[in-house]
C-alpha cells in the first residue's frame, strides 16, 4: 500500500521514516521549497527520544540536545515560587532535528513546492491529493501533517472552532551564553504576580538561548509586527523584571524573532475520515503551556505506525491509534487550559496552585489501596539505629507493600544539646565515638566526624523540612528522608543547614522553593503534632513501630530487630498474608533507590559481602553506577544515562 504524507515537518518526517523501515512506499509532500526551520527551539521529555532512536543508528548520536535539569518559577521581584528537578528533559533546536529528520528519509521521496488544495474521491474514499501547483499524488492511505492550521483538517472536517487568542508569546534566539550551577541547567521563568506577562529563556545546545514572552493579549492594542516596534514593545514591557532579562534580549536578533498568536481546540471525535487520519498538530493542539507538541508529534507517529503494522484494516488501525492517544491528548488540552488560567490571573491563586507547565506521557496509574495493615513509625533523621534499620524497611516495601500502611512521624530525638542527656551521649563527640562503634558493630557505613568537623545542635530542623515534604507528597518525602540520611551518615553533611536540605528536595522530585517557605510555616505546627503524638504514645527510644489494624489489635516494636520479627508481627496481624519474591534485577534496584551500600545489597539477596561486591563491580565496568568511598566504608550511587 501506498502512504501519502501531506506535511514535512517533524510529524511527517518522523511517520514517514518509521513506515519506510516498515518497508511502505511512501512519498512526503511540503508547500515550502525548503526545510521548513520556523520555530527557534523546543522542550522534548524524553517520551518522544526512543522513537527517534529507532529511526537510525546513528541519529542518538547525531541529534544535539541539551538536558534541562531544573524549572525555576520566580517574580520579578527575585522571590522564588517554584524550583524543581525535571526527568529527561531536554532542548532541541528545531532547525538541528528537522535537518537530520530529512538526512534519513529520501530524497526522492520527499517532493517540496507542493501546497495541499483538495483530494479526489472515488466512492466516498480519497484517491489522490491535489496540490496548488497542479500536482497530483495518489495513493491508499493519506496522513495529513500539515500542522495547527491544517488544509487537511478542514478538508475533511470543516472549519475548526479554535479558542480565542487570550495569549501572544514572542519568541527569539539570544547569543547570550547561559552558564550551568553545580552542573545543572536551569529553565528560567519570571512570571508577574499581577497581571499576565512573563518571561522565559532555556540553554540550547550551542551556547544560545531560546527565550520567550508570554503575555496577555489585551495587553497590546495592535498587533506588533514591526521588527523595529517588536524590539521597543519587548524592551517597554520587560523593565521592571530582573536585569538578566535586558541582557538576554540585548543578545538577540530581532529579525529573527516572532510572535505566535496561541490558540487550541477541543478534542476531536475521531482523527480520520476514512482512508484519511491526522497527527501531530493537525489531529489536536494544545496550548504551548505544556511544551508538549513536539513530543506529541511523534508520539502520534510512533503510535499510528504501529497501529497500521498490527491491522491490515485501515479502519481497524485508525481506531485504535485514536483510542491509544486521545486520552492524554486531552489531559494536555486541559493542563494547558489550567496553566492558561493561572497565568492570565496570578492575583488568584498561590504557589500551591500553579502547575508544573511540562508534560510527560509516563502516568502514575497507581491507585489508592486501602492497606490492612496501619503502622506508625517514629524516627529521627540523625538517628543511629533508623538508619540501621533502613534495609529492613526498603525490603519490607519490596516485598510486603501492599499490605503495609507506614505513616512516618518525628520523634524529636535532639533538641538541643544544652536539652540532651541519653545515656554516655551528652556532647558531639560523644556521638562521633557512637558512630564509629555502630559502624563497627553492624558493618554499615557511618562517619562520625560529622560530630567533630561540622556537629548539628539539633535534629530539629531535617524534621521540620521533612513535614514540608509531605505536604507536597508522601511518597517522595521518605525518599527525601532517606537522603538527608545519606548526607549525615555517609558524606559528613550538617543536615540543619538550608542548602543540604534544598538540594536533597531537589533530587527527591520536590519544590524546593515551596518545601523551604513551609519549613516557616506550616511544617513547624505539623512537627509538634509529631511530637505531641510521640508524647502521647509515650514514645522514649527510636526507632518505635505501631503496628494496629481495623479490630484495634495494636503490637510495638521497637529498636534493633530481625528481619524475621517483623514478617512474625506481619503474619500475626494477617495470618494468609503471601510476601512478594524479590525478582528485581541489580540495575533496576539501583534505578529504585538510587544509592544503595554494600550491606544493603548482601540484605536484599541474601548473598555473602564476596558476592555482593562482585555484583557490583560488574554494574560499576559497565558504567552504570558509581562508587564513593565514606570512611566506614563504600557505597554506590547509580548513575543515569543522559
């Protein structure tokens, strides 16, 4: 069967190379007598990359892209909103991913010059596409890719109820060279907290910047075309925001730079008429709040070609494309609607309600099971005995999870050390010799001279920032505690300090900038209701499990204990309960929970340390993990591919 695209952009580009590695004849039709390069630069998750990996060998290797490891969110005052780590993100130039696009499809199967008119039709079905210059391209199947405004579309719809344009953005490409912190690329967004404007610039791959401005459009009374007016309306509108903004704009061409009028429309019933199927833009718009068009694009070409490849029915395939995409198509459509609101009133909403404006396919489907099993469990961030229990709790999670309701509440092990007396601890380096002998003891890794080099006066502090990360999500708030964990016991870190706490919200998938006003705030009342809690439940050593049910039957533990007691207690509350086998592979572990020690993975497979090391040593010469030396010993940190 024969495929004609009508489109040579990156949908059709992309839909066009994938069916002919499916071995289809298929012929692209473009009305530019070039590329087609409008369009400076653009966010991609990493959704869309393994498709364009498997257009070519070498095209993983060829494609520019520069990963984009943070979103930042502040005012023009400088006050931050939002500061998060980002997934797999990354820029890409338009020009640089269409050019390789049409470095793999043929040439002579690419036929510029060809602006789309109408199709012929025989019995109801389309035979030919009729171009402008008079050009006629038949075929079985046609796939329109011609984009937001698509000639297709209202060939085989009718005109397109598009939404009002409420929103301009401007966009450009500045020389100004963007310099990573702590090797992190940040995407930078001020937004005004009164009225809809705002102002954005991301690194490129080759020391540029694509920078936008979003603006409401009832700022502007006429439309700004003039290059000479566009630069004055830019300069005029932008003077009270931060002087990096005068500068990125002072590093621009202004000939270069142009203004996208923002509309979307609502989801389509179907996206084909017969023979006939859209993608990309095309089939749905989204409004570019999300960053999610590109990606989208050749989702739709990935999706659309395994659909024909799987039914030798068009109609068949048509309709399952469409049931596989229009359901988070439409979650784009309305997220962009959502961030659309918060952006044209930011006098009405918090920095709770604003929306993380990027989109990723990968959903989170995990539904909300009512677990039997309730335990409260009461812990300190610089506790010695919690962190030795830590590879009870992670297997625990592996193996009994859906069984196990864990509420994690602060005990408040040290409120100061003018307030502390347990035991032989009455002083930092008391607790620096304590270390030392648990890590002798146990053979797990800690570093006492945290106590002596930069001791903390209080685990008051990683308490309170872990009730702020709480508030955000429960799930990634064990993971924060976790790694405020690694900091003090594995790389002598003073934990109480903003910035260790700021980072490790950071890696956690957390709002720093949301996690560090509420440490101010909210937290500190949800910490001394931990703390009233623990006071209730007479709670006096850590760590201390709860363990209850529905029929009030309640069982405490407390302390250093086996594995084995815990499956006793687990077996008591819920006699025919059947444990998870730990099936996990090395490397998946390591993606799970990022950075493991050497007695965690003896634990875990329950193998000997001589076996554990080998298992890591062949992870290590293979590249995907690390190995950081703390005094007591080594642990392994999983490194990610970029």
């Amino acid at each position: 069967m024969k495929v004609v695209i009508i489109g040579g952009g990156i949908a059709g580009l992309t839909a066009g190379i994938l069916l002919k590695n499916k071995k289809w004849e298929v012929v692209i039709n473009e009305k530019a007598d070039g590329i087609f390069i409008r369009g400076h630069a653009f966010l991609m998750n990493a959704d869309g990359l393994p498709i364009l990996n498997e257009l070519s060998d070498s095209l993983s290797i060829g494609l520019n892209k520069k990963k984009i490891n943070i979103f930042s969110l502040k005012r023009p005052s400088g006050n931050e909103l939002i500061k998060i780590k980002l997934d797999s993100w990354y820029c890409i130039k338009r020009i640089d991913l269409i050019s390789f696009l049409n470095e793999h499809f043929p040439k002579e199967c690419l036929k510029l010059g060809r602006e789309f008119s109408h199709f012929i039709y025989e019995n109801n079905k389309a035979i030919a596409a009729v171009f402008k210059n008079g050009e006629v391209e038949y075929g079985d199947i046609f796939i329109g890719a011609d984009g937001s405004n698509s000639a297709v579309r209202k060939n085989i719809f009718g005109e397109t109820d598009y939404s009002p344009i409420e929103v301009k953005e401007i966009v450009g490409i500045s020389k100004k060279q963007i310099l990573a912190i702590d090797e992190l690329t940040i995407f930078h967004k001020i937004q005004h907290e009164e009225k809809g404007l705002s102002f954005g610039y991301i690194p490129t791959f080759n020391d540029e910047s694509v920078w936008f401005m979003q603006y409401d459009a009832k700022l502007v009374e006429k439309n700004q075309a003039d290059t000479t007016d566009l630069k004055s309306f830019c300069y005029k509108t932008l003077e009270n925001f931060p002087k990096e903004v005068k500068e990125v704009l002072d590093a621009n061409n202004f000939e270069n730079t142009y203004i996208w009028n923002t509309r979307d429309f609502d989801l389509l019933p179907t996206f084909n008429s017969n023979n006939v199927v859209l993608i990309g833009d095309a089939a749905h718009l989204a409004l570019p709040f999300t960053s999610a068009g590109t990606t989208n694009a050749i989702l739709d070409a990935k999706c659309l070609v395994a659909s024909l490849d799987e039914s030798q029915d068009y109609h068949v395939a048509f309709k399952n494309y469409y049931d596989r995409r229009s359901e988070s198509i439409e979650e784009h459509i309305e997220l962009g609607r959502e961030v659309k609101k918060l952006f044209l009133y930011p006098q009405n909403f918090s920095e709770r309600d604003f929306l993380l404006p990027l989109v990723s396919e990968t959903k989170n489907n995990k539904q909300l099971i009512n677990k039997p099993l309730k335990v409260l469990y009461f812990t300190d961030p610089i506790c010695s005995t919690c962190w030795l229990i830590q590879p009870i709790l992670r297997k625990l999670k592996l193996e009994y999870d859906d069984y196990l309701d864990v509420d994690y509440k602060m005990g408040g092990l040290l409120p100061s050390w003018k307030d502390y007396n347990s035991g032989l601890i009455k002083e930092p380096t008391d607790a620096a010799k304590h270390w030392e002998d648990m890590s002798t003891l146990y053979k797990t890794p800690f570093d006492g001279d945290v106590w002596i080099e930069d001791p903390l006066d209080s685990s008051y502090p990683p308490s309170i920032a872990f009730k702020a990360a709480q508030l955000q999500s429960k799930d990634k708030a064990v993971l924060f505690l976790r790694r405020i964990k690694e900091m003090v016991f594995l790389e002598k870190k003073n934990i109480t300090k903003m910035q260790f706490i700021a980072n490790a919200a950071l890696s956690c998938g957390l709002d720093s900038a949301v996690l560090l006003k509420d440490i101010q705030t909210k937290a500190i009342d949800l910490f001394k209701e931990d703390l009233e809690l623990a006071q209730a439940y007479e709670i006096t050593s850590f760590p201390t499990l709860l363990f209850s049910n529905d029929l009030d039957k309640k069982i405490t533990l407390k302390g250093i204990q086996s594995y084995e007691k815990f499956e006793e207690i687990i077996k008591a509350f819920i006699p025919g309960v059947v444990k998870k086998k730990i099936e996990i592979d090395p490397l998946s572990l390591f993606k799970l929970y990022n950075i493991m020690t050497e007695h965690e993975v003896c634990f875990f497979y329950d193998i000997d340390a001589e076996k554990a090391q080998k298992l890591l040593r062949a992870l290590y010469k293979q590249g995907e993990i690390e190995r950081a030396e703390s005094k007591n010993g080594f642990f392994w940190k999983h490194t990610p591919s970029q």
